[in-house]
C-alpha cells in the first residue's frame, strides 16, 4: 500500500507540473512559429528584391550566364577529381607488382608499414686495405664506380638503399680478402724473376716465330700476320707443351667464356660464402667484373698504338736523335708509316714557307727547311723502293760495289765486336790457334805484371811469398807453351823452331817475366797481319762487312749529317791524312816565361758550298818578358777540337780522368742555344788545358796548345776514320784499364789474378777451348739443364739454381740474351759480355744492388705508392670526379707517326757503351724486334693473360692455378695435334 500511495503521489506531482506549464509552452510554440513566418517572409522578399535588382542591373539574359558559370565549376571539379584520381592510380600501380596472386592479408601489411616506417642508420666500414693512404683515394674509385655504374640504372627501378649498401659491402670485402693475401706475398722473386721469364719467353717464342717465316720461300707469307700468328702459336705449344692461348687471344667468344670462368673461380676465392652461393648475384657480378672491367682493360693494354704512346710517354724526357730518325726511316718496311711522316713534312714545310723569313732567324728557318726537304725525299725514294720491289740488301750491296774502310788489326784486336768476327773468320781459315795464343799471351802478361808489382811490395814490407808467386808464374807459362808451342799441342802455332826452343831454355834456366812470350807474339802478329790467308783476306770476306756494320760503319756520309757541318767519309787508310808529326811537336821547346791565355769570344755559323757548320772565335794573348803583349783572334771547327782532344790524349794520358771533350750532336746542331751551350763548354775545356798545374804537370802541353792556337789553317793529325775509331777504340781501352786496375786492386794470389783476367779473355772457343786449364778459364755458369733443347723450354730453364749469382747478372743475362739473340753470336762475344756485367756488378757491390732491387720493389708495393697508384687511376678514368669519355679513335697518320716517333725513342736511348759492347747493327735488330712484338694485339693479349696467370699464381699458391688454366686453355686444337704428335713419337 505504502508502495502504491507514493506512485500515485508521484504521478499526479508529475501531472500537476505539466498542466502548471501548458500554458506557457503553448505559448512558446505559438511564438515559434510566428518567428519563423516572419524569417520566411524576410528571405523570399530580400531574394525577390535582389532578383529584381540582378535583372535591372544586368539584363534579363545575365540568368543563363549565371548557369552556365556553375556548370563549368562543376564539370571542371570533376575532371580535376579524376584526373588526380587516374594519377595516384599509377603510381600506385607502379609500385605494386603485377601478379595474380590473391590479395596480401591486413597482417602483412601492417607489418610492412611499421618496417618502412622504421629508420635503419647505414653504417659503412671504410677500412679495405688498412692503409689511410690507400684508403681514402679507393674509397672515391668505388664511389664512382658504383655512382656511374649501378646507380644510374638501380634508381629507376627502386629507392631502397640496402641494395646498394650489399653491393658496397660485398666490393669492399672482396678488396680486403685481395688486399691481405698481397701482403703477404713476397712479390721480390715474381718481379725479379717470374715476370721478367715470361717477358723473355715470349719474345723466345716471337724470334723463332719470326725465323720459321723468313724460311718460307713465297714473300706473301712472310709478310701476312696471320701467318706470324699460325707460327707463334705453334712454337708456343711446343715450348709450354701442355696449353695453348691461340683460342683465347683470336676469337673473342672463346675469350668471354674464359674470362667469365676465370672470374667465377676469383668470386669463389675473394667474396663471402653467402654471396657467392646466391647465383643471381654471382652471376650479377661475374658479368660486370669480366665484361666491364677486365675485357675493356685487355683491349686497352693489348692496344698497339696505346703501347706506342705509352712508351713515348716513358722515355719522354730523353732528347729527340736525329740519326736514330732517320735510320727508322730507312729501315722501315711499312710504306703507310713513310707516308705519314712524308705528309707531315710537307705541312710543316708549307708552313715555315709562309713566315715571314725577315729577321735574326732567317738561317734557323732555312736550316729547317732544308732538314724537312732532305726527310720528305728520303721518305719518297724509301716508299719507290719498296712498292717498286727492289729492295736490295745492305750489307751485300756494300760488299760488291762499295768502298770499305780499312780498320787495322791493332784495333781489331782490341775490340770486342771486330774480334768476334775476325775469330769466326780465323776459325774458318784454321787459324785459331794463333789468335788464342796471342790473346792467351796478353792475358797473362797484365797478370804477370800485376803480380811481380805485388810480390815487390811484399818484399819491401817484409813478406815472404815471392817463391809461391815465382812458382805460379812458372806453372802458368808452362800451361801456355804444353797449349799451343809444344809437340804435343794440337792445334799448335806454327813459328820458326829456333824460337820455341830458346823459349824452353828459358823456361829451364831463368824466371818467368811478363815478356817472356814476346818474340813469339810478335812473329804471331805479323804472319796473322801479312799472311794473305788471314787478315789482307778478311778484309775482302763477308765476315768483314758484317763487321762493319756492327761497328756502325757502312752509313752513308750524306745520311750521317755532321756536328760541324763536315761530311764524315770513312774511305781509305787512317793513316793517309796524317800531315803533322806529333813527335815533332812533343820535342817542341816550350818557355815556361811566355804566358798564355784564350777564350772563345764568339760562335757563328758559316755557309760553305751547301755545307753548313759553326765556327768558334777564339782570342789569344800572348806576353813574353820584356816584350810586348800579342793578340790576335783565331778560328776553329768542332773537329778541329775533336782532332787535337785526341792528339794530347795519345801523349797525355793522365789528362783522361779529367779532360772530357763536349760530345756531338746531330740533330738542332745549328740552334743557337745550343752553339751557346757548346761555347760554354768549350771554353771550360780550354781554360782546363790552360790551367797553370796542368802545364806544370804536362810541360810539353804548350807546344800542343801554341800549335792548335796560332792564327793559321789548322792541320787536322787525324783523319775522319780516325776520329770514328776514337768513338769506340777509346771507351774499350779505358774498360781495359778499369779491368786492370781492379785486378791489381785485389792480388789474392796468382790464381785468383789469372781467373779475374781470364774474365776479360773469356772463354775463346767452346771447341777448342775445352782443354783450357779450369785455372785460366771459367766455365760459364749458364748452362741446359737438360738434354731437351734450350729453344724449346722457358727461358727460366736455362737457370743453374746451384750457381752463386746475383739477381742482376740473372736479369740482365736474360733479357740481353733473349732481346739481342746473343746465343747465335759467338761464344767470345758471350763471355765477353757476361764477364763485363760480372766486373760491373762485383765494382759496384752486388750485395748492395740486391739490396737496392729488393727496396725497389717494396718501394712499388708500399702503401704510399699503391695510394698513388689508385690516385693516378681515379684522376685518369674520373678526372675532376667525372667519368671521362671515350677517346676518339685516332687517326691512321698519327697512328703511324707514333710508330715511327715509338722507334726512334727506342732506338734513341741505347747508350753508345751498348753498341760497343754487341754492335750497332745487333743493338738495332733487338729493339726493333721488340717493338715489332709489341705491333700485334693478338700476341699482346696473349703477354697480358700471361702476366695475368703469373700474378694469381704467385697470390694464390694454396691453389692448383697451373692445373686449372691447362684445363680453361683445353679447347685448343693446336695442343690436341701436339699431344697426339707426341704419343706418336713415343710409340716410335
């Protein structure tokens, strides 16, 4: 009840408040609704009104621009809006794979999202090789690289970086698996041995390639490459016997694939084990390393004419000679090279010709033209030659129709070129033992001199060895005469008996002195001088213009050119020219009151019937006492210096360590800085010779000096064979007394002053000279080892490991005897030739050249040379830091003037001590055979894959590199044929 009172008391309050507000909320609505009729009547009459206004202002039609006005902004919303929507569809597009797979679940990408939204800091570990300096510039090599090379394509097809970031990475350890192993090899024995073997076997391998073609009879096929090709592949495979590289260097698919398997074999060795398992990425890089760095690298080392600049480039600051030029231009037998050099000639005349010739360089300008007009006809006649066929034979042209100079015997003897020759001729005749002996006898007077000069300054210091000394002096003339005088000796010089025997009694009564031998000597000289079967015949042999040649003696005078503008003739006796006795100046009085004194004043250059040359003013003064001072002004050539230069040195031998005449120039020898430079010199020399000491310690000097001085014709004393001879007669005798010096330098013991001499007289005939005492003679420690042909094996082979040399004398043996063909000349020449290096190297400390070679190549193999290795490449590939472009192709004229410029530095910068040393004519035949190796590309990529194999040999050798290339070189027909030919040969 309680309950249901209250409800009822509730509801009828509730009831209670609505009727107590009825009134007022009917009042509300009433208002309500009255408001709102007065709002709808405010808007229709304020829209009416502004109707009427539109109207009245704009006319009646101002309705249907209004509609049309929306319509645009409508229609052009919507066009925007689909357009907008058309675009972001696209793209959307573009980024979505198309597939058919069924949608990606919420899940996936959502996670997606957050990894997106995650930034992930890329960290690159810089350090490759562990060097700062080589770092830093490799570092920007493979930033260009990746910039120019992945970079470019990789952003068109993603923005995601950590693609990028692998690849850096991946390169970067690559460098540091390359880098560690290169540390820790020791590259001294590659650089000092393996790569300089297989330099000289390649051209082993030219050479004899080169002699199988001039043995074909048809000229076609000497001169067509691909024959050259066919037998230099050939002689390759008989000499590596298991490998041939003709597939890989000829046909360049077979050259891909090799390059492809050989990178595939450096990725397995160098990049992490989870890249290289990935075969999309190994194959990735094994394209862009084998077909983007190593081919385009090959064919630009391999490049003929890249290897021309290349070595023009090397030797670039050794002078241009003018007669090595025009030598090249003789010899050359490549009309497209003559043509070149012709058409530049003519260009360069067309040019002088139309300067104005008005001034001071009116002679220069002419001296020019007339040089370039001399080159351009020597060009035209080369190339009518050679198109015409009637290319002759020098040396045999200059036998039958020329006039030969006469070289006499003296100078023969002493001359290591002439003697090879005159023994291959004396062999011939059956005269070789009265050579030998002569040059036996010679040998073993300086060592006996040597050692009688020795065993007196023991006496004095109270020593007492002279009976030992006395003793080997008698056991080494007694070995002399058994050799060649006795009954016994065979072959044995023929001599008058009377003098042997008194030469035995000798031998039993008195001791041995240095002049023992010389009656016998004497008579051997004459009979080899007069007998008509030796010398008078030599000079019409062969053998003789050979000879010549060598000696770079068969020049034409008119091709020679001149340093004073006077043609060089080497016709005639050398004696013929003589008009002034020396003896009778050296016996001239000469007061030591008159006082003296010279300077060249002045240099100009004279004109005379064509011939051009320079003449030196030189102002005398002369005092007397009490008398007046003389002047007068004199005038002088070159040669008339050259001349008296020789002169004072026959009678004054001790000027030689300080006296040194300018040397000759032939090419620009009329420039004017140079005429002033040789004045400079020039006058040095005379005030040299002027010098108070010097004419106190050479008195008879200012007769000399008085004669060459006077205002008057000077009478040459020498004629111009003479002045030749002085070219390469003097550097010999001058080696010769270095060599005696040394020996008397160390005087061991007789034996060891007999085999220090004997190494200047080698070993005379390899088969005569076996019975030669081991005492007196040293067996050449270059020998086969094995009965297999020493031109059929690497040139390494030939090496007697046992032998105590040094690097030097291996090095230069080898490359002399594979680049001058030294093994086809004669064994004196040989010896002579490996007893010179001998005694240079034992002068100058082989030790301490070892040395020098071993901090040379760590040098090239430090860090701050690497470094700048890396810079030079990165400035030459990236210069400014942006990819160069390709050169041009150059064209064929500059292609063959750089040959010929190529040539000529070549032939340029071989020392005159060489030529005197294995001849002219073997110095020019060995350079301009090396040079014609490096003119054919196919047999340049063979020397680069060469190289190539050599290097990962010495880095890997834990790897079976040797056997691998024998297999990637297997698909060669050549070494098929050559095994077969062997099983063939084998089962005979």
């Amino acid at each position: 009840m309680e309950n249901g009172v209250s409800v009822v008391q509730n509801r009828s309050s509730k009831d209670w408040d609505y009727a107590y507000l009825q009134p007022y909320l009917l009042w509300d609505l009433t208002g309500t609704q009255y408001c709102w009729k007065q709002t709808s009547l405010s808007i229709w009459g304020w829209s009416s009104l502004g109707v009427v206004l539109f109207l009245v202002t704009f006319g009646p039609f101002a309705i249907f621009y209004f509609v049309f006005y929306i319509l645009c902004f409508v229609g052009g919303g919507f066009v925007v809006t689909l357009l907008f929507g058309k675009t972001n569809s696209e793209k959307h597009l573009e980024k979505c794979e198309q597939s058919f797979l069924p949608a990606t679940p919420t899940g996936i990408l959502k996670t997606l999202d957050e990894l997106k939204l995650e930034v992930k800091p890329i960290k690159i570990d810089r350090r490759v090789t562990g060097s700062s300096f080589i770092d830093e510039p490799l570092q920007q090599v493979i930033q260009f690289a990746l910039r120019d090379y992945i970079q470019y394509w990789y952003y068109t097809l993603s923005e995601d970086e950590s693609f990028l970031l692998e690849i850096r990475q991946t390169v970067q350890y690559a460098l540091v698996q390359f880098s560690t192993r290169s540390k820790e090899v020791d590259w001294q024995p590659y650089f000092t041995t393996r790569l300089v073997d297989d330099f000289a076997t390649h051209l082993r391998v030219f050479r004899k390639a080169q002699e199988r073609l001039n043995e074909k009879e048809d000229p076609k096929q000497r001169d067509d490459p691909e024959e050259l090709l066919d037998s230099f592949f050939e002689a390759e495979v008989e000499m590596e016997r298991t490998l041939c590289r003709d597939v890989v260097c000829t046909t360049p698919k077979d050259e891909e694939g090799f390059l492809r398997d050989l990178c595939e074999v450096l990725l397995y060795l160098l990049l992490p084990p989870g890249d290289f398992h990935n075969r999309n990425m190994r194959y990735f890089v094994r394209e862009i390393l084998a077909r983007g760095v190593l081919l385009p690298l090959i064919n630009q080392l391999s490049d003929p004419d890249y290897i021309n600049q290349y070595v023009i480039w090397m030797i670039r600051d050794s002078s241009c000679n003018y007669e090595a030029f025009m030598n090249i231009l003789k010899l050359s037998d490549k009309p497209a090279e003559l043509e070149a050099v012709k058409d530049k000639a003519a260009e360069e005349l067309q040019y002088l010709r139309s300067l104005d010739t008005a001034g001071d360089d009116i002679n220069v300008i002419k001296n020019q033209i007339n040089s370039l007009l001399f080159v351009k006809k020597v060009c035209e006649t080369r190339i009518q030659r050679l198109r015409s066929g009637k290319e002759v034979d020098a040396l045999k042209l200059a036998a039958t129709f020329g006039k030969l100079c006469v070289i006499p015997l003296e100078h023969i003897l002493v001359h290591n070129i002439a003697l090879q020759f005159f023994m291959d001729y004396m062999q011939q005749m059956g005269g070789q033992a009265d050579l030998f002996f002569w040059l036996t006898v010679e040998g073993y007077r300086v060592t006996a001199q040597q050692q009688l000069e020795v065993m007196q300054g023991w006496q004095r210091d109270g020593k007492k060895q002279s009976s030992q000394t006395k003793g080997l002096l008698k056991a080494a003339v007694l070995g002399v005469f058994d050799q060649y005088l006795s009954e016994k000796a065979s072959p044995r010089v023929q001599v008058d008996e009377d003098l042997i025997e008194q030469l035995a009694e000798k031998l039993q009564k008195d001791d041995p002195t240095p002049e023992i031998f010389d009656d016998i000597q004497r008579k051997v000289y004459d009979m080899m001088l007069h007998e008509e079967r030796f010398y008078p015949s030599f000079r019409q042999h062969p053998l003789y213009v050979r000879m010549l040649a060598e000696l770079d003696m068969l020049k034409e005078p008119s091709l020679r050119g001149s340093d004073d503008g006077e043609g060089e003739s080497f016709n005639g006796s050398p004696t013929g020219s003589l008009n002034l006795s020396l003896d009778d100046l050296s016996n001239a009085s000469s007061d030591e009151s008159i006082q003296i004194h010279a300077f060249i004043s002045d240099t100009g250059v004279c004109n005379d019937h064509g011939k051009t040359y320079a003449l030196y003013a030189i102002t005398v003064f002369r005092k007397a006492p009490e008398s007046s001072e003389d002047t007068w002004v004199t005038y002088r050539r070159y040669s008339d210096f050259h001349d008296f230069h020789m002169r004072i040195m026959e009678q004054f031998e001790n000027l030689a360590p300080i006296l040194r005449l300018p040397g000759k120039k032939t090419f620009n020898n009329m420039d004017r800085d140079f005429l002033e430079k040789r004045k400079k010199d020039l006058n040095a020399y005379l005030q040299l010779l002027l010098n108070p000491e010097t004419m106190k310690a050479c008195p008879t000097l200012a007769g000399y000096l008085c004669d060459f001085l006077e205002n008057k014709a000077y009478s040459k004393g020498k004629g111009d064979f003479a002045r030749k001879m002085d070219t390469f007669v003097n550097p010999l005798r001058n080696s010769m007394r270095n060599v005696s010096n040394a020996v008397k330098a160390l005087p061991d013991s007789l034996a060891g002053g007999m085999t220090k001499v004997s190494d200047n007289v080698g070993k005379m005939s390899e088969r005569l000279g076996q019975d030669i005492k081991q005492s007196i003679f040293k067996v050449p420690p270059m020998m086969p080892k094995s009965d297999i042909n020493s031109e059929h094996c690497r040139v390494s082979a030939q090496l007697d490991d046992n032998v105590d040399d040094n690097i030097p004398l291996r090095v230069m043996l080898l490359l002399m005897d594979e680049v001058f063909d030294l093994k086809e000349r004669n064994q004196w020449l040989r010896r002579n030739i490996k007893n010179l290096l001998q005694q240079l190297i034992r002068a100058t400390y082989g030790d301490t050249i070892n040395r020098k070679i071993v901090d040379h190549v760590d040098f090239m193999t430090s860090p701050e040379q690497v470094a700048d290795f890396v810079k030079r490449f990165r400035d030459s590939y990236w210069p400014n830091g942006i990819l160069a472009e390709t050169p041009p192709r150059r064209d064929k004229n500059i292609r063959m003037r750089t040959r010929v410029a190529a040539k000529t530095s070549l032939l340029g910068i071989m020392p005159d001590e060489l030529k005197h040393i294995i001849g002219a004519d073997t110095t020019r035949k060995g350079i301009l055979r090396v040079f014609e190796m490096f003119q054919h590309q196919q047999l340049n990529r063979r020397l680069v894959y060469v190289f190539l194999e050599g290097l990962l040999e010495t880095m890997f050798p834990q790897c079976k590199f040797p056997e691998l290339f024998v297999k990637l070189h297997s698909s060669s027909e050549r070494t098929h044929r050559y095994s077969q030919k062997l099983r063939t040969a084998q089962k005979r």
